[in-house]
C-alpha cells in the first residue's frame, strides 16, 4: 500500500542519513568518519523529521491524529518506522477511511501539510539545507583563501631565507678566505 511504501521511503532516508554519520574502524585500527559524522545540522533534521513525521496532528476532528492510530510505530533507536499493528491500519482503512484521509490530506491540519512544511523548511530556497551549504561553502572558500595566502607567505619567507643562507655562506667563504691569508702571512713573518 501506500502508507507501507511511504514507511519504506522514509525508513530510507533516515537509514540514509544515518549511514553517513558512523565512524568506521578498519583491520588496522584506522577510524574513517562518515560524511556527515559530527555535523549537527543532519542530525538535527532527522530528529525534526521523526518529530514531525510522528507527532499528534493537532486540528482534526476524527479519531485519527497520528501514525501510532495506524499501527506505525517508530522504534526510538534509529528514528526508522515499523507497521507494528497491521491489524489496526487495516480496520482504520475499512472503518474509517475518511478519518485516515483526513489524517493525512486535510489542506490545514494534515500530515501531509505538516510534512510539506518541514520539507519546505528543510530543503526549501531558504531551507536549513541550502543555508548549510552556503555556510560549508563560504567556510571552504575562506579556508582556500587562508591556504593560498599561506602557500604564497611560505614561497616568500623560503626565497627571504635562501636568500639570507646564501648571504650567509658568502660571508663564510669570504671569513675563510681572510683567515686563510692571514695564517699565510702570520707563516711568512715566522719564517723570515
């Protein structure tokens, strides 16, 4: 059914994101974070994802005002979804079919109303997704900015360096060079 696959798709989605924020420990002890690992801005939208997608629907005047009235159940671990119940999805279907309409297309109050919203605020022009993306994005120009400058303060203070160096050994070869000729003379005066 619909509902079944709509429990499947988010099931995915939050399998999804959660996939990108394991830390991995390889064969020789290498711990490898995922993608997302730490960021909480993913965290933060799968937890406003399973609060939406969960919560009472406040406004409807039927019996139904969320899942767990379909049998849905969400397992407080991995914020994935379960029909727990099909017993009661298939009596809410049968018995009830308007008020599991309603539930879920009432254009004020309805689930899908809600869920639009946090898409919306999600994913949306504005959305907490793109705003993220512009900030990593600024952040990672500002970062290539820095890099650049100090690849550019390296090259400098390396040529002022070599520089000083070759300085410096000109002025040993000439120190040696004058001792060499003083040790002659200091030679020749003994000598005479």
């Amino acid at each position: 059914t619909a509902i079944q696959q709509f429990v499947t798709d988010y099931n995915t989605v939050q399998t999804s994101i959660s996939a990108q924020q394991i830390v991995t420990t390889g064969a020789n002890g290498k711990t490898s974070p995922g993608t997302l690992t730490g960021d909480l801005t993913a965290s933060n939208i799968a937890s406003q994802l399973r609060s939406s997608i969960f919560s009472t629907v406040s406004g409807l005047s039927g019996t139904i005002t969320m899942l767990s009235n379909l049998g849905i159940q969400t397992n407080g671990q991995d914020n994935t979804l379960k029909l727990t119940d099909p017993t009661a999805l298939s009596n809410a279907l049968a018995n009830n079919l308007s008020g599991v309409q309603s539930f879920f297309t009432d254009s004020t109050n309805g689930w899908a109303t809600r869920v639009n919203t946090f898409l919306n605020l999600t994913i949306g022009d504005n959305g907490t997704i793109p705003n993220h993306q512009a900030s990593l994005t600024l952040q990672t120009n500002n970062l290539s900015t820095q890099i650049s400058n100090l690849e550019k303060k390296i090259a400098s203070d390396s040529a002022h360096w070599t520089s000083e160096f070759q300085a410096m050994e000109q002025a040993q070869s000439q120190v040696n060079q004058q001792l060499s000729f003083l040790n002659q003379q200091i030679g020749s005066t003994k000598a005479a």
